[in-house]
C-alpha cells in the first residue's frame, strides 16, 4: 500500500499544511467540488470544528455516531457513575449555576459557576494543581510511630536505599471521581468518590477502606485538608463509595451512615443529588 502512494503523482504533490489551514476559502472549493472524497471531507471537518466549539447538535450527531466500548465491565461501571455526576451538576445549571465549556488539555469532566463559587469535576485524575494523596509517615519522629508506620516506613527506606536510580514515595493511589468546589473566599469543598463494580463484601470493604484513606491523606498545596477537627474524614459526606446492587441484603440508611456514605447502583439516581449537596453545602 504504501508503494501505491509513493507512486502516485498526486498524492506526492500534497504538502504538509501550513498552520493556518484549511482556510474557509479551501473549505468552500471543496465542498464545491465535483469529487465526492472532497466534499465529504469539507463536511467532516466543519462538524469537526462545530463539535469543538462546543455547538449542540453537533455534538449530538457525533454521540449518536459514536460507538462507546469500554474493555471491560468495572469500566463500564466507572462511566455510568461518572455520567450520572455529569447529570446532577447539570441539574444545577440555572439562573444561578451556569456550565462552561471545558478547556482542552485539561483533566475536567465539567465545569460550573457562578459569582461566588465555581464546581468542577474530575475524573480519575489528582483533581487539579496541588492535590494529592499521601500520608504523614516519612514526616512524624520514631517514637511516634506505631508499629505499622514503621513498618512502611522502613520498607519505603530500604527501597529507596537499594534502588539507586529510583525514588520511591508512601502515596495511596487515587479515587475514581473527585468533585471540587472553590469559593470566591479560596475555601475548598471535596467529595471523593470510589467505584467497586462488585457485591463481594471483601471488595466493598476494602472500597470503604480505600474512600477512607482518600479524605485521611488528602492534601491541599502539601497540607492536610481534613485534620483532628473533622475525625480526618471531613463532615461525613465527604467521601462516596458507589456499589453493585445488593439485592436481599439489609443495609443502613444514608442518614444513618458514618464517616463516608455508600450507594448501591439502584441508588445513585435517586441520592446522588443529595450527597452532592450536602458536601458542597449547595
């Protein structure tokens, strides 16, 4: 195939465009063209340019055009949550709330304010400059320490010291969602969320293990953001744990749960607005 081009004396007489192109000019003589190659081509890059732009129906006609097929079934999983986050910050787009396209090159899912207050949402990612998850080990003396910080601790130090050329650091991976809200005061609102596609009770254990650890170890600008005040976890609505449907299985009531919430699948429709709420205090 590529013999075939080589060959070709038109297709070696294309150039690299220059940064500028195509120009409207260019665009028009194409869809003007008696070549249907050239004309479809017009129209694919004006859809192109109308999706970035952020027009509706063109984004509209790429989604239905658009097959979306996640590798496996835990991903799928991910993005149902992730869509329904996207569908309650859009719920409070309003006359107070207003969305915002979103920048390319960034992380953001979606993104909304209004005067005094902006909410974005990430997904699978640090959440924004000066985000991270790490705790204190490396930081408090030896004689503070319990017995499984010095654990880490020490297996953290004879693998940096063993590994010449690496550099190791105590982290706790990342949540699945995070939702931000920054005030026009510079206060800071979170809800961390974790995703487990199981209704194993060893794996929603570790779920709530994990969401926990999250609000513990989360850091603003290198400081913790919940500290002794707030039981490291935040006002309780801080951190979400979304799981399979549990079907035949008594569990507690949202109100009634402590230091994070969880919700089954069949649940988020219904309470994922309230939990949003309750965490940004909206």
């Amino acid at each position: 195939m590529r013999d075939i081009f080589e060959r070709n004396v038109h297709v070696s007489r294309i150039r690299d465009p220059s940064s500028y192109e195509p120009t409207e000019r260019m665009l028009e003589r194409a869809q003007a063209s008696r070549q249907p190659i050239y004309r479809e081509a017009s129209a694919l890059l004006r859809q192109y340019q109308s999706a970035v732009r952020g027009q509706h129906d063109a984004i509209e006609r790429l989604l239905k055009d658009t097959a979306i097929t996640p590798d496996d079934d835990d991903t799928l999983f991910e993005l149902f949550v992730l869509f329904r986050f996207v569908e309650t910050i859009e719920s409070f787009s309003d006359d107070e709330f207003r969305l915002k396209p979103i920048e390319r090159g960034t992380q953001k899912i979606a993104h909304l304010s209004n005067i005094t207050r902006e909410v974005t949402l990430y997904h699978d990612n640090s959440g924004g400059s000066g985000l991270s998850f790490r705790p204190n080990v490396p930081e408090k003396p030896d004689e503070e320490l319990t017995r499984t910080e010095f654990i880490n601790r020490a297996a953290l130090e004879v693998a940096n010291n063993y590994f010449k050329e690496q550099t190791f650091r105590t982290v706790t991976g990342r949540p699945d969602v995070i939702l931000l809200e920054v005030s026009t005061e510079n206060k800071r609102q979170y809800l961390i969320t974790e995703v487990k596609n199981s209704t194993q009770t060893e794996t929603i254990r570790r779920g709530i293990r994990e969401t926990i650890e999250y609000l513990a170890f989360m850091r603003q600008d290198e400081e913790f953001v919940f500290d002794e005040g707030t039981n490291y976890v935040g006002s309780g609505w801080n951190g979400l744990l979304v799981v399979q449907d549990l079907p035949g299985r008594e569990t507690t009531s949202l109100d009634q749960q402590q230091s994070i919430k969880i919700l089954q699948a069949k649940e988020v429709a219904s309470h994922l607005e309230d939990v949003v709420k309750a965490a940004l205090d909206i």
